[in-house]
C-alpha cells in the first residue's frame, strides 16, 4: 500500500507540476519510447555484465518482495518461539540424544511439522541443527557459541543484501547513461542544423527526455527500490538473531521458559508478542 502510495504521488506530483506550470508532454511522449529503450536497455545489459545469472535472478525477486514486503510476520515469530521452547524442553528434559531425529531430519519431524513456513526456510532448519549438533560434541562454550552463530548470520546477512546492492549500483549509474542518450539525441539535432528553429527546439527537448529519465529512474524508482529491498531484508534477519539468543540461553544452561524470553526480548517491537501470550502459546503446546 506505502508503495502505491509513493508511485503515485512520484509521478501525480513530477509530470502534474509540469503540466499546471505550462509544460507540453508531447514532446516527452514522442521521445519517451526511444530514449526509453536506450536508457533501459543500457542499464539493464550494463547490470547483466556487472552481476552473475545468480544475482540478476535474485534482483528481479528482490523486486517483487518490495511490492509483497517482509517475509516474516507477527505470527511466525510466535511460532519461532514455540519451535524454540519445544526444542529447549525436550533438550532439558530427555537430553541432546533425544534431538537427534529433529534436527538431522527435520521435514520428518514432528516438531518440526507443527511450523511449516519456519521449516521452509532452509537457514532456519540448518541454523538451529548445526547448533544442536554442535552442543552433541561438548561444544559448551556460550560465547563461543554466540560467535560461531554470528559468523554464520553476518555470512547469510552479507549474501541476502547482494541483490539490494546491485539494485543501488544500477540506480548509481542511470543518470550518466541518461546523459548518454541525451548526447546522442543532440548529435542527431546537430546533422539537422539546417531545420527550422521549432523542429531543432523540438529535437533538443526530445535528446534532454534523456537526461530527465535517467536522473527521474535514478533517485525517484530504482535507488528507493534498493533501499526499501534493504530494508526488508534486515527486518527479516532479525529472526536469525532471535533463534541465536535462545540458542546461547540453552548452552548456559537455563531454563527453557528463560532462554524464551530472552529470544523473545530480541524480536522487532512491531512483531513482538506479549509475555502472556507467548506464555499461554507454550502451555498448549504437546509434550513430545
């Protein structure tokens, strides 16, 4: 909706206060589809060669998660924290023996099933399985434990935000490719310099559409869409965070209730759900 919004007003509010003040938009629409292909289609082959296939793909996705927006809502995160008091009470109880048919086949757990859009997530699964398989080996150690864990999440963190950088590079580029296209509309009024003045006035503001375009791209679609994509993706990490709080709670040994709650302490305040109902959530929960 926020998105709409800003298209919306971007260009109600750009080519509205052109027109009211006077301006001419045939001039723009005559130029528009060829400046548009030379401007588009420069910045996007330029993309092409600067990025692998891997990160075109993931750009072009990274597009539709700005219209969609971030991928974990309120309610996964009370899944997460329930996924997380199961696993802390059956670790506390019966032991890291009894973790293993969860965390080494976690599709086939049931645990596990009970959080289907958690279990899709294969850095959630592998995340909190490495853990646990790493406590197997008398890996007791909690702040070598956090470290370990933010390693990992800085090394997802850094992959997640490659397409969001790429987007930017695009965005930092289209105003100099905008000039280009001018360059060459004044080149083609330049072989035409025997014209009638209206025809090269025509001609002149047809070649500036190209610098318009490329700075109108730059800083008013792509570059917002880079940093919304950002955005997204760091609110979205926060779930990682949360999972390794709780994680380290477990290796120093308190109770599953409390390592809970300090998981729960970590969550967006957006998303955060109440002490109470976390607590009523866990008292239904099955005793596996």
């Amino acid at each position: 909706m926020a998105l709409l919004l800003g298209l919306i007003m971007v260009f109600g509010l750009v080519f509205g206060g052109f027109m009211l003040s006077g301006g001419n938009l045939d001039i723009v629409l005559h130029a528009l589809p060829y400046e548009g292909m030379m401007i588009g289609g420069a910045s996007l082959g330029a993309f092409v060669i600067a990025n692998s296939f891997a990160v075109v793909k993931s750009s072009f996705a990274g597009v539709i998660r700005v219209f969609k927006g971030p991928h974990w809502k309120a309610n996964d995160y009370n899944d997460l924290l329930n996924l997380m008091f199961e696993l802390a009470r059956l670790h506390r109880t019966k032991g890291i023996v009894a973790m293993d048919e969860h965390i080494e086949n976690p599709e086939n757990s049931a645990i596990f099933q009970r959080y289907p859009r958690l279990m899709k997530d294969h850095f959630i699964t592998d995340l909190i399985g490495d853990s646990f398989r790493i406590m197997s080996m008398q890996f007791d150690d909690r702040f070598q434990m956090e470290e370990v864990i933010n390693r990992k999440i800085k090394k997802h963190h850094h992959e997640t935000l490659v397409s969001a950088r790429a987007i930017q590079s695009m965005a930092d580029g289209l105003p100099a490719i905008g000039i280009v296209a001018a360059v060459l509309g004044v080149i083609k009024t330049m072989s035409s310099i025997d014209k009638p003045p209206e025809i090269l006035g025509a001609m002149i503001g047809g070649a500036l559409v190209g610098t318009f375009l490329g700075v109108f791209l730059a800083y008013c679609l792509v570059q917002p869409i880079a940093g919304r994509l950002e955005q997204i993706e760091e609110e979205d990490g926060a779930i990682y965070t949360v999972i390794r709080d709780i994680i380290v709670a477990i290796v120093a040994g308190h109770p599953p209730g409390v390592c809970i709650e300090l998981g729960r302490g970590n969550i967006p305040t957006t998303k955060q759900p109440g002490f109470s109902s976390v607590e009523a959530s866990q008292r239904e929960l099955p005793v596996v």
